[in-house]
C-alpha cells in the first residue's frame, strides 16, 4: 500500500518548478510543470494511487480532465475524501490540506503535508512549488485520502495561535480594518469598490489582484502578511 510519506516525497521532487494555472496531464509520470496548487496535488495523488482526486470529473480522462480547488473541497464534503484535522496534518505525511475558492471562478488552494508541520504546494505565480507551514492559516477541509496508509509521530503537535484572518464570507464582515484595507488598496491603485468597510467580492477580489503581484498566496484572505505588504498594523 501507498504510504503517506510516499505521497509527500514525490511532491518534494517538484519543488522550486514554476507555477501557472495549466492543465497537467495526470497520467504523465515525467511532468515537471508548471503547477497550479490543485493540478499538482492531483497529479501527486494519480502517479501513486492512479486514480483521480479533486477533478471536476474524477472519472474522467486523467490526460485532460481539469482538477479544481472546487472539487477538492466537493471530495471533502461528499466523503470521497476522509476528513481529519490540523493536528493530524502537523503530524502525519500526505494529508491533504484545502482552502475553498473564495469566489465564483477564482482559485483556492491545495496542499499536502510532510508530517513535520510544513506542506509542499504550489503556491502562486512568481512563487512557484515550495515548503510552507500547516498552522496559523486558513484551511476549510483537512483530509485523508483512502486506500494510504498513514503513520504519525507519536508527540503533542505544536500548533500555532490562529491569527485573526478577513476573508469573504456570509454574511459580509463589516470593520473599521476592512475600510482601513480598502483605502491601502485605493492608495495603490487598486479599486476596492465602496469604501464602506464591508469585504464583498468587489474587495475580496481586490486583495486577490494585490496578492499575485507582491508574492503572496492570492486567496483574497488578509492575514498578517497581506496586511504588511499593505503596510496595515494588524492585531
């Protein structure tokens, strides 16, 4: 059987390839990109299990059939996939790690653990595949794949305080800090929409457009980094 581990050493071969949001053959074992965050978890997952995960038809042909941070977060909800938590993820290789779209046609994000705390994924244009940290960031679906067998440390995960995170959401946050945001954004020449302190999709998809030019993970989600690079003190 697959193992976790086994999963997260053939994402670790990717690491430093390019990022661009593109169509990877999942059934080409000498792919080596560029990425997108979905595609390359899915393809990870098709060379050693074959068989497809978090595409929008995951019995479709593996050649051309799209993955989608979408379906990764439609796997997780319908128990394709097996759900878990952050503590598992710290502590296990090859759990599945997902953040969903934050609006209609953009992208969310998929990443697959090391077992040690850290992630591989390909984590946005100009950033490429890289390491990254399991705590202190958005995830909405943490999961297990079937048919992997996992092995985790036997020691307390040290998880990180959850920072406070803006992102959009039902109904819409309304703050004094989602204003103080928009008018950074303003300032840079990049329309928010109202200055009304409310963070819509017209904000959220501001912050998105900030994000990829300034090396950020661009999930229209502000967190402690985005607010320094909009130069925002933040709690």
């Amino acid at each position: 059987m697959v193992t976790g581990e086994e999963l997260f050493a053939l994402a670790a071969t990717k690491k430093g390839q390019k990022y661009v949001n593109v169509l990877v053959p999942k059934d080409n074992p000498n792919w080596n990109g560029p990425w997108d965050c979905a595609e390359f978890v899915s393809w990870v997952l098709f060379q050693k299990l074959k068989k497809l995960y978090g595409c929008i038809d995951n019995k479709g042909n593996p050649a051309i059939t799209e993955a989608y941070s979408g379906a990764w977060v439609r796997d997780a909800k319908d128990g394709t996939l097996i759900a878990s938590d952050e503590s598992d993820a710290m502590l296990t290789a090859g759990v599945i790690l997902i953040r969903k779209p934050p609006l209609p046609g953009r992208m969310g994000h998929v990443a697959i653990s090391d077992g040690h705390g850290k992630t591989m994924e390909a984590a946005g244009t100009n950033l490429g595949v890289r390491a990254g940290n399991v705590s202190g960031r958005v995830w909405d679906h943490i999961c297990r794949v079937p048919n992997v067998a996992y092995s985790s440390e036997a020691r307390a995960p040290r998880l990180k305080p959850q920072p406070q995170f803006i992102r959009l959401q039902e109904p819409n946050i309304k703050s004094a800090k989602v204003k103080e945001i928009q008018n950074s954004l303003k300032a840079l020449g990049i329309d928010p929409g109202k200055i009304d302190g409310e963070y819509g999709p017209h904000t959220t998809a501001a912050v998105i457009a900030f994000q990829a030019t300034h090396r950020l993970v661009a999930d229209g989600i502000v967190g402690p980094a985005t607010a320094r690079a909009l130069k925002i003190e933040w709690p």
